[in-house]
C-alpha cells in the first residue's frame, strides 16, 4: 500500500505531544510492507509551520524524510489542473496524491475528511468516512 504523508502528519512527526505514538505507528506501517511518499509541497508547507529554523536543522529534516520516505514528488502542472478542476473536495497535497497513484492520504487532524473514489483519506487513530 501506498500512503502519502501530508504536511500535517509530517509537522505531528516533529513536533506534536503524540509524535512517540506517530514514530511507533510509522514503523508498524514500514513492518506491514506499506511505503511512505511525500511531496516537495509538503516539506514547503512542513518548513512553513516550523519556521524559524536555521538551514542545517532544515537539512537534517530533509535527510531524515528522504529515509522515511520511497520518494519526494515534484509539484507539476497536472497536479495543479487537477486540484483546479476538484477545488471543492480536493486540496494540493489530495491532489499530488491522486496524481502520483496512491492509495491512500495520511493527515493529523481532529476534524473529519472526506475521502474521493480514488483515494481513501485517513489518519493514523482512525478512518475518516
């Protein structure tokens, strides 16, 4: 299974009290054979929310996601057409994510997110409907 971690997830990972609970559930994923994907709009986003951060600590965050992660998607063209057409359900990150085939959107969030056909919209504690 592909899962495509957003920015929230990744901000959680660093810096939220359940990040231990977040690391354990990682790992359980990575030992059932699931594969982590991000994109370079993420890690923007994920720097955005940590701001201020000196440019060593922001390459050693880099490092630690290239690990983590199969691969770090480009923002394209495709992905901003499709986030345009879908603008009412569908937000950047949703967007990368169907482009790039995976199977399902990992976020952080308390409040409940709507899955598409195409790709199933979770959080690591539960299912979103």
């Amino acid at each position: 299974m592909k899962l495509y971690l957003t920015s929230s997830v990744l901000y959680a990972l660093l810096r939220s009290s359940r990040k231990t609970k977040i690391q354990k559930l990682l790992l359980d994923s990575l030992d059932a054979h699931e594969r982590f994907f991000t994109s370079s709009l993420s890690l923007f986003l994920l720097f955005q929310l940590l701001d201020p951060l000196d440019g060593e600590k922001k390459k050693q965050i880099l490092r630690y996601l290239e690990d983590l992660t199969d691969s770090i998607f480009d923002l394209d063209t495709e992905a901003v057409r499709t986030q345009i057409f879908m603008s009412e359900t569908c937000d950047m990150e949703m967007a990368i994510a169907l482009k790039e085939g995976m199977d399902v959107l990992v976020v952080d969030s308390e409040k409940e997110a709507t899955s598409l056909p195409l790709l199933l919209v979770r959080n690591f504690f539960w299912e979103t409907k």
